[in-house]
C-alpha cells in the first residue's frame, strides 16, 4: 500500500509542476522567493516577494491539498501522513540551488 501511496503522491506532483503554472513556479524558485517546506506545501523564503509569487503559492497549495485529501481518503490515512510524504519527494526532487525547508529554517540545496 505504502508503494501505491508513493507512486500516487509523485505522480501529483509532477502533474502540477507539470500544469501551466509550471514557468512560473520554477522562476519563482529561481528567483529564490518560494522553496518546499516541511508540511508538502510550497512557502515563501522571506516576507519580501512580489505578491505574484504570492498568490501562485496560494494557487498552487490549494491544489496541493486538494490532491493530497483526495489520496488520504482513497488509502485511509490521515492527511497529516500523505503531506509528510509528498514533502519528502517534493524535498528530494527539489533541484540544487533552490530553497528547501529544515527544521532550522529555509536553506538552499
């Protein structure tokens, strides 16, 4: 199950970096302005970015949720469980040089 789980999780993850958000997300994290946190949801490094990269923060973790409600329910685990794991993959997919969430704050790569 666990496998089926996983394979469910990339496979989200690389349709909505796939989706027509995808430029954008990937300037965003060239830029340095957004990074992928701890909780499988994308953050905003510093307080300071453009209010673009804001809403397509927004924009792109309510399909993150959506997407991750959707597994849990379908393997009957708790939310909490599939979004730990799709951090995992989105941290280990991230490329060198962009942002990543550690416990001790956001670091590059």
């Amino acid at each position: 199950m666990r496998t089926l789980l996983n394979g469910a999780i990339a496979a989200v993850l690389i349709s909505l970096a796939s989706m027509a958000f995808a430029l954008d997300i990937s300037e965003a994290k060239n830029r340095g302005w957004v990074g992928e946190q701890l909780d499988g949801y994308l953050g905003l490094v510093n307080s300071s970015v453009p209010a673009g990269a804001r809403k397509l923060v927004a924009d792109i973790n309510q399909q993150r949720r959506a997407s991750y409600q959707s597994i849990a329910q379908k393997n009957q685990l708790p939310l909490a469980t599939v979004e730990q794991l799709a951090a995992k993959k989105a941290i280990e997919k991230t490329e060198r040089g962009h942002f990543v969430q550690t416990a001790a704050g956001w670091t590059r790569k």
